[in-house]
C-alpha cells in the first residue's frame, strides 16, 4: 500500500485518466439540462416530465455499478470499463435519434449502465493502490479533474442546442465515450493483480453485499454522503425550470450560473486535500456536512418567506452545493478504507446509494413541482439535514469492523 500519493508512478497520468472517467456522469448529466424545455416542447410534454429522464439515468447509474463491481473484484479493472465505455458509446448514439420521452428514458437509463463503469472502477482504482488518507486527497484530486465537467457542459450543451439542436448534444457524448475507450486501452493498466481477485457467483456477490449492508459504519459514511450528493442532484433536475422558467435566464447562459457552483465544489475538493495534511478526514467531513445542512435549511428558509429573489438563492445555493465538494472525497475513504479486497463491491453499493437517491430525488422534484422553486429547495434541505442526522447518529457512534 503506498503512504504518499504523490509517490506514485504515473500519479498524474492516473488521476487524468480517472478524472475523465469520472466525469461520465457530469457531462452525461449536465449537457442536456438547457435542453430540457426544448426537449419537451418537442415531444409535446412539460418539462416535470422530461426530468424523469434524469430519473432514469440515475436508476441505471445504480444498478450498473451494483454489477461492474463484483465483475471488477473478480475480473480486474480494465475488461469491464472497456466493456462499459462501448456500450457508452453505441447508446449515446442510438439516443440521438430517440422516437419519443419514452424512448429517451429507456435509452437514458441504458447509457447509464454503460457509464457506471467508469465511475464504480475509478473509485476501485484508487483504493486498489492508495490507503485512507490518500485516497481521500486522490478523490479530491479527481474531483477537481472532472469539476471541469459541470462547468464546461451546460456552457458547451447551451451553445450546441441554439446552433445544431439537442439531439447533436448526444453525438458530442458518443464522441466523449469514444475517447475514454481509447485513453483506457492505451493509458490504464490493470490494478488489480490475479492473486487478490475474489471469485463470483450470486451466492458470493449476495453475501458481499449482505456483509457491506450489516456494516452501520460503512453505510452510515455512504448513506450520508449520498444525501449530500442527492441534494446537489435535486438541484440538477430543477436548476433548469428554476432558472431559465421561472427566473428568465436565457438557455445559451445558463452553464454560466450552473458553472459557478460547479466551481465552488472544485475550490472546496482543493480546499479538502491542503486541509487533509493537519486535519483527519472524520473531522473534515463533520465540518463539511455542518455547512451543507446549515446552509440548505437556510436556503428553504428565505425561499418560503420570499426573502432576498434569486441573488440570494444563488448565493445559498453556491455554499450548499460547495460544501459537498469536501463531503464527497470524505466519505468515500472513511467508507470504503476497510475493504481493499473488495474494493470494487463497497464502490459499487457506496455508488448506488448515491444514485438511488438522486433518483428518488430527482423524481421527487418532478412529482412536486408546483410553478415555483420550493420544490427544489425543500428537497435540497431534506437530503442536507437527513445526511447530517445520520452522519451523528449513525456513522460516528458505529464501531469500525475489526
């Protein structure tokens, strides 16, 4: 195991590489919000409907790494991400020609089994090579790498709806899932070395996740950090309505709003890694998730009482969703530190956590939406206090497997 990340051969080329990966999500996510008004009004839906695509999206996100993990312990790292980035790819061409939102949905949910490759296999990567600490200052590191996702895509997705339509924006990510199969057929090498391979069978991958599930430390840490993840996905699906809707900012411009935020959580994952040189990652991410709650309650707050209009919503927003930028690296390490033979399982479960709660959340926005941005924000608040209550009642008083 090494001790310094930084020691690491080939550190950079390693996490550009799995900064690229894990920016399947993001880009996949974030490209086609300034569509979605478009998007509905083509298919003659509201946009509340079209959202449940991301629903979609983030359903197949969790059950494709709830597989790629047990294949990755079993068959190593690089077969099944090269698997993953070409089904990616031939998918996100098939929906740029999709019929109708149901034919969106079903292919959405297909390219996310595709992508959930790259995010569950990156995260195994790094705790295949790197202990506690620095794998947290490797996920804050990757953080930053794929940061430039959130910022780039709605700009990027904006300008090519206004100049080619919404279904290029999915030429453009076949385009990106090209690339990642070729970056990790030439750059990646194996990270997983025969002898620490585990065997497989559904009997094996049912009592690994019977085990992952028994362990109140490991899923307090996961289920508290994919709150906090679920209250910046609730922000995704409703930002667009909420901006561009109900507040009139123009589609081509809302990556710029979108990439504000986006810029917070990077600047919080830096902050993060200088932070871990004096700081352990328990306290880090108590603090971190004091901010996210805090500041969530608050945002629903002066949102029901009409106080302060959209400036002070951004501004609440940008230290909510900024502060996941140090939950997020956090509670992955503190999760997923006692299994490095299973690396690829606890990542998987810990990323299906994640996404199955965006997804609930994300529904849940599209199933109360009203004409207005409490929705939003109400959901946001939920998943930032539920992820602190549970970081203090259950993660913290849990007692490490031995």
């Amino acid at each position: 195991m090494i001790d310094r990340a930084a020691a690491h051969p080939g550190y950079a080329k390693l996490a550009l590489i799995l900064g690229t990966l894990a920016a399947f999500g993001p880009l996949s996510i974030d490209m086609y919000l300034p569509a979605l008004p478009t998007i509905a009004a083509e298919f003659g839906t509201t946009t509340a409907a079209v959202q449940q695509t991301l629903s979609a999206f983030f359903i197949g996100l969790a059950l494709g790494q709830l597989l790629y993990g047990p294949l990755s312990d079993r068959w190593g790292r690089r077969g099944p991400l090269l698997f993953g980035c070409a089904v990616y790819t031939v998918v996100s061409l098939g929906i740029a020609f999709a019929p109708s939102v149901l034919g969106l949905m079903g292919l959405r949910f297909l390219q996310a089994l595709g992508s959930s490759a790259g995010v569950v296999i990156g995260r195994s990567v790094v705790r295949d090579l790197f202990d506690e600490r620095e794998s947290a200052r490797m996920y804050s590191f990757l953080v930053l790498v794929m940061g430039i996702a959130p910022i780039t895509a709605p700009l990027i997705g904006g300008q090519i709806l206004t100049t080619f339509g919404w279904r290029a924006i999915f030429l453009v990510l076949a385009g990106f899932g090209l690339f990642c199969l070729l970056i990790v057929w030439l750059g990646l090498d194996e990270s997983l070395p025969r002898d620490r391979r585990t065997a497989i069978g559904l009997g094996s991958v049912l009592r690994g996740y019977g085990s992952l599930l028994a362990d109140r430390r490991y899923m307090g840490f996961a289920l508290a950090g994919g709150l906090a993840s679920a209250a910046m996905f609730a922000y995704i699906s409703g930002s667009s309505f909420v901006f561009i809707e109900l507040n009139g900012v123009p589609p081509e411009q809302f990556g710029f709003y979108f990439g504000v935020n986006a810029f917070g959580l990077i600047l919080a994952s830096q902050l993060n890694r200088k932070l871990l040189e004096r700081y352990t990652s328990t306290q880090l991410l108590t603090a971190a998730l004091n901010v996210t709650a805090g500041a969530a309650l608050l945002l629903f707050g002066v949102t029901l009482a009409g106080i302060g209009g959209f400036p002070l919503m951004l501004v609440l927003l940008f230290v909510t969703i900024a502060s996941t930028g140090m939950v997020g690296p956090n509670a992955t390490a503190l999760a997923m530190a006692p299994y490095g033979r299973k690396a690829g399982s606890a990542s998987a479960l810990l990323g299906a956590t994640q996404f199955m709660a965006g997804a609930l959340t994300g529904a849940l926005v599209g199933l109360l939406a009203n004409g207005t941005a409490l929705p939003m924000v109400g959901v946001i608040a939920l998943c930032g206090v539920s992820a602190w209550v549970i970081l203090r009642l259950v993660a913290l008083r849990a007692r490490p497997l031995k």
